[in-house]
C-alpha cells in the first residue's frame, strides 16, 4: 500500500474589502506564467506560508507599498489521499497570526507540521547537525525542512536559490529513502548520550583529581607525590602524620617534666606530687556531686510533674462529688437506650 500523497486543489486571498482573489489548480504539472512583478512569486510565497512558514506573511515583507493593507488572509483546498481539508492563515485576526487553522480549528505552525507529517505517514525524527558528539540538542526534521529541499526559494538574482546545509539535505535524502528512522533511531540518541554523560564524567574525574593532587602535595612526601593521589599513599600520609603526632606529644611530656625539676627543689616536688592527687580528688568530688545534683533535680521535677496530676485529679473528682450532689434529687423514669418507662421496686 502507497503512502497518501499530497496535492492543492486551490489558493485563495482575501483582500481587506472582502474580495477574493482565486487560483485553481488541475492534476499534474501547473505552471505560472506571465510577465515579470505581476504577483507570480507571491502567490507561490502565500502557498509556502499557508505550508507552516513561521516567519511573518509575504505581504508584510513586501516592498511594494500598501500590499501589506491589501490583503487580510489566504487559505488552500488540499487533497492528502482520499481526505479533503481546508488551511488558512488569518494574519490581520487577534491571535490567530501564528495559527494555521485546518478545517476552521487553530494550531501553531509546529503542530500543523506534525499534523500534516502524520496524515502523510511521514516519521518524525531528529538528527545531529554537525558531530553527534557535539553535545548539540538534535533537531526536528520537520516538514518545512522536507520542503526546502524540494522547494527552494529564488529571493535575489545574485544567487541561484537557498543553499540548504550538508546535514539537512542527508537527512532528508535519508528520509525519502526510509533509512532515517533506523540511523537517527531513539537508540542511537540514547547512545549518543550515555557517551556525552561518559566524556563529562571522565573530564570531571581529571579535573577533581588535578585539584586533589594540587592541595594534598604538602601532605604527601616527595616519593608518594610522584605517585599522585590514591588510596596506599593517604594511608602512608596519615600513619606519617599519626607517628609525627606522638612524637610530638612524647617530646611535650619530656620538655614538662624537665621544666618542673629544674624549676623546683627536690624538698618540693613531692608536696608538689600531693597538691597534684589533691586537685585530681577534688575534680572527682565535684564530678560526682555534680552528676547528683542533676540526678536530685530530675527527680524534682519528676515529683514536680506527678503533684500537678494529682492536683488535676482531685479538682475533677471535687466536681464529680458537686455534680452527684445536684443530680441526687433527679429520678430517673424511662430506660436512657430503650425509652422504656421504669417501675420503682417496692
């Protein structure tokens, strides 16, 4: 089965008096002819922007003075297949200048586009412009790109037509040929990420051991520096360090006691020793009464707690007695579940 193809029935512009202006096309080959500027390249502009052109309507770009005023919409019969719709663009209405409406119902360009692909079984895609491995969000090739490489504007006498880039025309070339959905496939984009997330994550090692190396270089001896960063040389540094560290405290220690026999006579070095017990004794008395203290005030406030309760309690028995004291006269006739009357026992 053929994939629907499309084709224009006819073209139409409204002028702002209400006038129409009408092209009608027959099957095959249509061909434009007539004298040089009498409107042949602006009936094939207002086609192209009725296709999902995103730019501005060709009358407003014009240079010919008031055709901008002329002329308020355009619209198009098109065949897809067996289907019959009608597409306008209506730039002079509020909100509708960026809208193509097919069939009366408004969409953006870019959703025409997707429209207009899906009813003619075209794929969309997106492909790499450049280096996949550019890190470069990959494009939509989209139906206005398609018809650039059929349909290429002459705009200047100075150049042939638009140059369409090497990637688009591989793409779409892909694309007629049905190949671009098995080269651009989601897998391959998938692919092409995990390598960028890859490349990323391999230049921030580096980089994070470039600056681990440059700060722990006053850390490492001059033999481990070599060998940069890694798990054997930390541990050689810190049992370096660790070894440094005692020694310092065994040296701290020897300086102290050196000082307090030189700086103090024999006779009094051991009352000396005595005021040192003393002082530790005392630290434990005061740790220990400390810790009662806290203890006795925690028990305080526990007592504290549980007098509040029974305060509370005895108030709310207080009023149970008070309200029994009102309620002892009340006699009670009927069943409070049932509403059944109650006898009184003899």
């Amino acid at each position: 089965m053929s994939a629907p193809f499309l084709s224009i029935r006819d073209l139409e512009r409204r002028l702002a008096t209400g006038n129409v202006e009408h092209l009608t096309f027959v099957p095959g080959v249509n061909v434009f002819v007539g004298r040089p500027n009498t409107g042949k390249t602006k009936w094939l502009q207002t086609l192209d922007f009725l296709l999902g052109d995103t730019g501005a309507n060709p009358y407003e770009q014009s240079d010919e003075e008031g055709l901008a005023e002329k002329y308020e919409a355009a619209s198009a019969t098109i065949c897809i297949g067996d289907e019959t719709f009608r597409i306008e663009r209506r730039w002079r209405e509020v909100g509708a200048k960026g809208k193509v409406f097919v069939d009366d119902e408004g969409m953006l360009a870019k959703d025409f586009q997707h429209w207009l692909m899906e009813k003619l079984g075209i794929p969309l895609v997106n492909f790499p412009k450049g280096n996949p491995m550019s890190g470069q969000t990959w494009p939509e090739l989209s139906f206005r790109t398609l018809l650039r490489h059929i349909f290429r504007q002459q705009r200047f006498w100075s150049g042939l037509v638009d140059q369409q880039t090497d990637n688009e025309q591989h793409a779409s070339l892909l694309l007629f040929l049905g190949l671009a959905e098995r080269i651009y496939s989601d897998d391959y984009g998938k692919l092409v990420d995990l390598k960028l997330k890859s490349m990323r994550l391999r230049a921030r090692r580096e980089q994070y051991s470039e600056t681990l190396n440059d700060l722990a270089v006053n850390l490492l001896d001059s033999e481990d520096a070599t060998l940069g960063v890694n798990e054997t040389t930390v541990t050689a540094a810190l049992k370096r360090l660790q070894d440094e560290i005692e020694r310092l405290q065994t040296r701290k220690l020897e300086v102290l006691t050196t000082a307090s026999d030189a700086s103090l006579p024999v006779s009094d070095r051991s009352r000396l020793s005595e005021l040192g017990h003393a002082r530790a004794a005392a630290l434990e008395e005061a740790t220990e009464a400390r810790q009662k203290r806290l203890e006795a005030e925690d028990r305080l406030a526990e007592v504290r707690r549980y007098r509040a309760d029974l305060a509370a309690e005895i108030e709310r028995m207080g009023r149970v007695a008070d309200a029994s004291e009102l309620l002892a006269d009340l006699k009670v006739t009927h069943c409070p579940a049932c509403d059944q009357g109650m006898s009184t026992a003899a």
